[in-house]
C-alpha cells in the first residue's frame, strides 16, 4: 500500500502530491465513496481498509487546499496536454 494513502496530509503540498498519486491510479471523484471505484469489469480497486484510508485522506485535502477541484482540473488538463 502507497505511504500517500497511510500517511495522514498535514499540509498543501501533502495534498497536492495525494492527489496527483490518485490522478494516476484511477481517475474518480474526491466526494465520492473510495469503495465504489471499480476496474472497467465491475471489481472494486480498493479494499475496505485502503477505502478507509483514501476516504480520510479525500476528507484531509479539503483542510490544506481552499479548492482541490480546481487543482485536479489543472492535473487532468496537464495529463490530457500530454497525450
């Protein structure tokens, strides 16, 4: 298991970089619920102590950066520049 997903996030680069490991994984909603992210074939990805974790670390961006939607606009637009 990534240290970014056991590692509580303290500050804004801390945020920042979970969320630029989530953006490479796989691409879902910081609102939405860790365990209802699944592979293309319906299996979910994470399991319930890794959702656990991804849920509190979703809920700790949200106290380092005043608005991380917009800072995964900017990652997703950046990965999308690069293809």
């Amino acid at each position: 298991m990534n240290f970014l997903i056991k590692s509580p996030i303290t500050n804004s680069q801390q945020a920042k970089l979970y969320i630029d490991f989530i953006e490479t994984q796989y691409i879902y909603h910081p609102d939405d619920c860790a365990t209802s992210v699944t592979t293309p074939d319906g299996n979910r990805v994470y399991n319930d102590e890794e959702a656990s974790m991804i849920n509190q670390r979703n809920s700790e961006i949200f106290d380092h950066i005043h608005d991380p939607y917009e800072y995964i606009l900017n990652v997703r637009e950046f990965k999308n520049q690069l293809k």
